[in-house]
C-alpha cells in the first residue's frame, strides 16, 4: 500500500515538478519555478522538508534557492553538479529517506553527465527527470548515445510496474514519432488513443509504467525487428546492434 501521495505541478509550458506529500509534510522533485510550489503548498497545507534534482538544467533547479529560503528546506542532488553543491550530495546506489519512504539514487548520465534518479520499490516510483519520457527519451546534450542507452537499460531493468514519473508533458509527440518508428505496433496504437483523450481532458499522461514503456517506447526496444527494419529502410541504420539502432532512432528524432 502506498503511503506518499505524488501529484504533479504544471510549471513553464510542459514541465511538471512532482510534488510528493505525506500527512502535512512534502517533497518537489526538479522545481523550475518558485511560485506553483508556493502555491500548492498553501493550498494543501504542507510543510516543504525537500527538494530531489535529478540534473542541473534550468527547468528543474531554478526555483531551488528561493524555496529554500522560503522554507529552509533541504535539497538532495547529483554530484559535479553546474546547479550544485547542494545540501546532500548523493551517488548512484545511495538511499534518500523522502518522507519515511527509501528511495535508491540510480545515475543515468547522457542527457547530461550528472543525472541522476530515484526509485522506490515499495512506493513503485520512478522520478527519472529527463532520461526516460512516455514514448520517449531526453536528447543526448552531455553524454553520448551509448552512455544514454546503458542509462534506459538500467531504467528498464526495474520493475515493470514501476511508475514513470517524468518531467515533461512531451507525449503525444514522442508517441506519433514513435508510429514512424514501428507502425505496426498495436500497443503503442493504443496508448496514442488513450493519451489523446487524457489530453482532450487536460489531464497529464504522466505517470506510465515500465511495463508500458517496454511495450511501446522506441528507446526501449532496440531489439524490434520492426524498428530495425524501419531504420534500415531508410538509411539510417549504420550500425545493426543494440546501440547502432537506439542511436539511428535518437539522431532521426532530432531531426524533428
């Protein structure tokens, strides 16, 4: 049974700051901005304790400093970190106690080369910043596609029911690349029409599952034969392995 609420806090256009709370306490994982927090805060009466990065980009660690000095909170993030120090200072197989929950710090470097995330096996929660998206992955600014790639392995090697708590609303997008990709695909059909209807909605399409990452994201299913097929018909498949087709995928994605 879980015992953190985890709710989502529109910030910017599409970023999502998670907002985690047990009884009158709370969490925010990457908060961009100030002002939503301040406000969710308020309106639920809760008492900041924390604050988890994921990585240093703006979007995510630009309200830390005033919402530290609002609260007095802590702030928990990667190492080598452009955004840093921060007040705790966690590596890759470190336990952060958020709210009596552990949460395991995992690093996934590649879109940049401090990211780190944060799992729960008990809450089943991912907070994975900008690694790992519904039908998608972050860009590839700092590492390289083979660093990104081991980083998604990882990722994927949780368990399936694992929540996928990302920090962009970029769905709907990633999921009609992701029909150029493997078109053929009867579970990623589906979650274009599930997701199209949250949005009609105004709701969030985040969080997903591992289990339905696994199914229907591109960057999790280099061994598609119909990915490789695809990439291969098109010339952009330079390499037939692993890492050749999550690469030819990341690069034709760039392209817009």
């Amino acid at each position: 049974m879980n015992n953190l609420t985890i709710s989502p806090i529109p910030a910017f256009s599409d970023n999502y700051i998670w907002l985690i709370q047990s009884g009158g306490s709370a969490y925010v994982v990457d908060p961009g901005e100030a002002e939503p927090v301040l406000n969710a805060l308020e309106h639920h009466g809760l008492a900041l304790e924390g604050i988890l990065v994921t990585h240093h980009h703006y979007d995510h660690t630009g309200a830390v400093d005033a919402l530290k000095q609002a609260t007095g909170c802590g702030v928990s993030g990667p190492p080598d970190s452009p955004a840093g120090p921060y007040d705790h200072i966690v590596h890759e197989g470190d336990i952060v106690d958020v709210l009596g929950v552990d949460f395991e710090v995992i690093s996934v470097p590649g879109h940049t080369l401090d990211h780190i995330a944060y799992f729960s096996g008990a809450e089943n929660a991912l907070f994975c910043g900008d690694t790992l998206f519904v039908g998608g992955c972050g860009r590839v600014f700092e590492g390289s596609n083979e660093q990104m790639r081991a980083s998604l392995a990882k990722l994927a090697a949780l368990p399936a029911g694992s929540r996928v708590f990302c920090a962009h609303e970029y769905t709907l997008a990633n999921l009609q690349f992701a029909l150029r990709v493997e078109p053929e695909n009867r579970a990623l059909q589906a979650a274009i029409h599930h997701c199209a209807e949250k949005r009609d909605k105004g709701e969030p399409t985040v969080p997903s599952t591992l289990a339905d990452e696994l199914s229907y994201n591109p960057f999790l299913r280099w061994d598609s034969p119909e990915i490789r097929q695809t990439l291969s018909n098109k010339g952009l498949l330079e390499q037939d392995s692993d890492d050749g087709v999550f690469a030819a995928a990341r690069e034709w994605k760039n392209q817009g």
